[in-house]
C-alpha cells in the first residue's frame, strides 16, 4: 500500500505554534479546539495524508522532540561556541535539567502531537466514514502521538470529537492511558497490512509498526503506573516481538547501510523526513562544501563515545573508508583520511567534477581528531587551526566549560552521511527498528527472569563487537545507547532503566537524582486552557 505524499513539509508553520511567549498567560485557540459544527470530514485519506506531512518535519527536526529526548541525555549536548549556538541557553538547560514551563520546544511537542492525536480522531469519528485503511492509519499514528505526550508529560488531554467544542478535553494518566493507546493499536494491528521486510514502503502504517509501538508501551508500562515491572506485559512484548520477526525483519549486518534510503530487512516503519539535520547539525562549517559544510552545534560526551570498544584516543578509518585502524566495533564508525574515487554508482554525486565521490571525506559515527578534505588535506577551522574534534569541552583558559569553546570542541556524531544523502535532501529517516525490537525482547527476558545473554550477543557479533559473559541491567542499557544512539530512544531508556538523574557534565547540581525532570512540565498557557490539566509535580 502507498499514499501519495505531498513534499513540502509543514513543521514550520506548525512549529509556530506555542513558540510565542507565554509569560502573560493569554489563553489562545489550539490545536485542542475543533470547530463548531464539526460534522466529519470531507476526505479523511486526505487528512492521513497530512498526518505523515505534519509527522515528516516534526520527526525530521533538530529542535522540539530530537531535543527533548536526545540533548536532555549523555548522549548529546550543544555548547555555545562564540556567539554560537547561545540562544539565550536555550539548547543548555536542556542538556543541564534546568529547563521551566517556558520552554518553546516543551511548548512545542505539547502542541504539535497533541494536533496530531486530534486530527487522527477526526479521521476515526464515524461521522468521516474512514475507510479500513484509514482507520488502521490514524489509530496508529493516534496511538503514537498519545503516547509521545504520555511518556514526556506524564497526562494526554484527550477530545471527545462527538462532544462541543466548548466541553473540556478530559486527561487520560496512568492506567486509562494506556489503555486508550493499547486499544488503538489493536485497532491499529486489525486494520493495516502486512509489510514484508525489505519492503521500502514502510513510511506507511503497518502491522508489524503497531505491534512494535504495542511492545514499546508495555515495556514502559510501569514507568507510567508507579509500579514493578508486570510479567504478562513483559511476556506479551516478547510475544509481539516474535510475531514482527515472524513478517521476516531481523537483524541485518552493514550498520551504517541500514541509515540509507535503500531498503532493508531492520527497517519497520520510516518517515518521509529530510536527513539533512541528521546530518549537518554536528558538522563543522569546513567539514563538507555541501549545505555550507555543517552547523557546527551538536557534540556528545567523551563519556558516551567510551561506551564502545576501541581506542579511546583514536576513531580512524583506513583509506579504503571502511575499515577500523584502531580497534573499534562497527557501530563507533571512523574518520577517513581523505574522500573515495567517484564511480558513479546510484546514489552518489560528483558536484565538483574531481573525481572524488561528495561527502565521502566525512567519517560514520563517532568523529574525534583531525578531520580531513577530500583529497586528504587536512581540514582547519575558521581560524586557521586545525579541525581537530575534541573529547572534552574548554574555553580559551582550558577550564571545562559549557560556554566559550572553540569551533573544535566536542565529538560529533554521524549516522545519517552526506555522502548517500545528495547534499542532505534525501527524505527517509528510520523510527522503528527491528534491532531495537530485538533489544526490547531481550530486557522483557530479563525482567522477568530469564536469561538475555545470547541475544545480545547475536546482536554485538553482528556489529563486529566483543561478546558478552553475561548481560545484567547495566549491559542492556550500555547496548541499547550503543545500538540506537541518535534515534529518539534515550532519554526514554535511561528513564526505564533508573538513570535519567545521574550526574553527567554540565548537569545542574540542583537537578541530580532530581525525580522532578522525569517528566516535563505542563505548559502554563494550557494548564488555564484546561483545569483538569494539573501541573507535574516540582514545577
């Protein structure tokens, strides 16, 4: 099954929406709001249709919801550069657990998924005479952003579209929450298709996508209800799990093919979503002539890069691009010495007409140290300094710093790469992944006493990575920020696993084991909006 996808993509005009101060409090219509006389609509596949395009730009963005699950975690931060990346702090307290109710990216994802979930509800009001595909879509896509808005505010405002719109949407938390979520996704699972793997179609809705997401809520279960982990739920994610391998998704070697627009047999549901953020936002400004070289913000941890076997010190590739010079697994990728000879294979471009393949000068994964041109030149900043990523961040005293570095502090990541992506325009980026399926059974196995160890071994085989004697809770949560890094999966893993509180740099120390930013807050306009809204605690 394929719709037919509009391409111009909507997340700015959407993101516009809760952007504006809210210091004054002024109530303003939502996307909570239906219109008076709301009687259906017209062309429901059409409005699936705008789902995915309101999806494509908010999934595909660097700010809102890839900063709230990524730059809140070890796994990504943004130092100021400069006059670089200030932003008033806007992208630090993120990193450090300082942030408040203003917000514009927790104002933002409140909004946009919640849009979301009430456009999906129009589509199943009866009223539209959805088709059995529509249904299957929009509760999917239903399920999903209530979800999102579950597991990062804690409490879904949900809109009756059969009631006027004067009446207050109720507040689905806990229990009733994941109750309404499972229920659609059983709907969700009724009424969308098959989808072999391998199949390039996955940017629509799919069994095998709805079992996934159905897997995921129930891993997460009792994070959201307060209580120890159930083992019918914990069977039941095992279960889902074997019916997605069971359609043929599985675990596939080439690590770093599996982030091209080809199809593949890990790859369960994808959007229609640029790359180019993916791509560019941790590049330097030298590091590619293609869309300016980069933006030069987005760095990780020295901490996070540890997590993987190989040199500390070093990340290289040889000059062939592909093979490690220093000891590391296949996931932690490696800085090439210089650009591959253009062949003209498909997907490939030679703008320069050198003979030397675009964006191929730039490494996979993990880029530490000197970076080099395409004819191996080595690469400097804006300055004259030579392009070196660096593990730790300081300003010019050498004192650790989230404020005053240089261009070449911090180490980037990279999985998404300009040289498959034609200057970043290629539209496909992975959301679910049947290695993160894989991950997921696995922790069901160990939670409920079973032994784990096998399957995350299979896994680290395949990436080329050293088997494990045995897998404890630390393991798990270890291999999962190795496998998924860079995928929207963080912040929520280190919340199930206990560890969203614990010290990193730059963390506030205020906000140290500090329960409080498990969850986000409320913002304040919709709190007035809504009564039965209440503001998380802390807040």
């Amino acid at each position: 099954m394929k719709r037919s996808k509009l391409t111009m993509y909507m997340f700015a005009a959407l993101s516009v929406i809760g952007l504006s101060s809210c210091t004054d409090l002024e109530i303003e219509e939502t996307d909570s709001i239906i219109s008076e006389g709301f009687q259906g609509l017209a062309d429901p596949a059409s409005t699936v249709d705008e789902l995915y395009n309101r999806l494509n730009g908010q999934y595909g963005d660097q700010a809102n919801l890839f900063a709230l699950t990524e730059v809140t975690t070890d796994s990504y931060l943004i130092p100021t550069r400069g006059a670089d990346w200030g932003d008033n702090g806007l992208w630090r307290v993120l990193h450090s657990h300082s942030w408040d109710g203003q917000h514009q990216f927790i104002i933002t994802v409140f909004n946009q998924y919640n849009g979301n979930q009430l456009l999906a509800s129009q589509i199943l009001d009866p009223r539209s005479n959805p088709s059995a595909d529509d249904i299957g879509e929009a509760s999917l896509i239903r399920a999903f952003s209530m979800w999102i808005i579950l597991d990062l505010y804690g409490q879904v405002p949900f809109r009756d579209t059969s009631l006027p719109s004067s009446t207050l949407p109720e507040v689905l938390t806990g229990q009733a929450a994941v109750d309404f979520i499972i229920a659609d996704l059983d709907q969700a699972i009724s009424n969308l298709p098959s989808v072999a793997a391998g199949n390039v179609e996955t940017v629509t809705g799919s069994k095998a996508a709805a079992r996934y997401l159905k897997a995921k809520v129930l891993l997460n279960k009792h994070i959201y209800l307060g209580t120890a982990p159930d083992s019918g739920d914990m069977a039941q994610v095992i279960s889902l799990v074997d019916e997605i391998a069971g359609e043929g998704y599985e675990l596939q070697a080439g690590y770093f093919d599996l982030f091209r627009q080809e199809a593949d047999n890990e790859t369960i549901w994808a959007f229609e979503s640029s790359t180019g953020n993916r791509i560019f936002n941790g590049l330097h400004y030298s590091s590619t002539f293609q869309s300016g070289g980069g933006w030069n913000g987005f760095s990780t941890l020295a901490e996070y890069y540890d997590l993987f076997e190989g040199d500390s010190e070093s990340n290289r590739y040889a000059a062939d691009g592909v093979t490690p010079l220093d000891g590391q697994e296949e996931r932690r990728g490696g800085v090439p010495p210089r650009g591959l000879d253009f062949t003209g294979a498909d997907g490939t471009t030679d703008t320069n007409d050198d003979g030397i393949w675009d964006g191929s000068n730039v490494g996979f994964g993990f880029l530490i140290n000197q970076q080099y041109g395409p004819t191996g030149d080595a690469l400097e900043d804006r300055q004259g300094a030579p392009l070196t990523f660096k593990r730790d961040f300081q300003d010019g005293t050498g004192a650790s710093s989230f404020i005053n570095n240089d261009e070449t502090t911090g180490i980037r990541l990279l999985k998404y790469n300009p040289r498959f992506n034609d200057n970043g325009q290629v539209n496909h980026e992975i959301v679910f992944r049947y290695a993160d399926a894989h991950l997921m059974k696995a922790e069901a196995m160990l939670r409920s006493g079973g032994d784990p160890t096998a399957m995350v071994n299979e896994l680290r085989t395949l990436r080329n990575a050293t088997p494990l004697g045995t897998v404890t809770e630390q393991n798990l949560i270890d291999e999962r920020g190795r496998e998924l890094y860079a995928e929207i999966w963080r912040r929520n893993d280190l919340i199930r696993f206990g560890q969203y509180g614990r010290d990193w740099l730059f963390k506030d120390a205020g906000s140290i084991n500090n329960d409080t930013y498990n969850r986000f807050p409320i913002p304040p306009a919709q709190l007035l909006a809504n009564p039965n809204l209440v503001q998380n605690p802390g807040y």
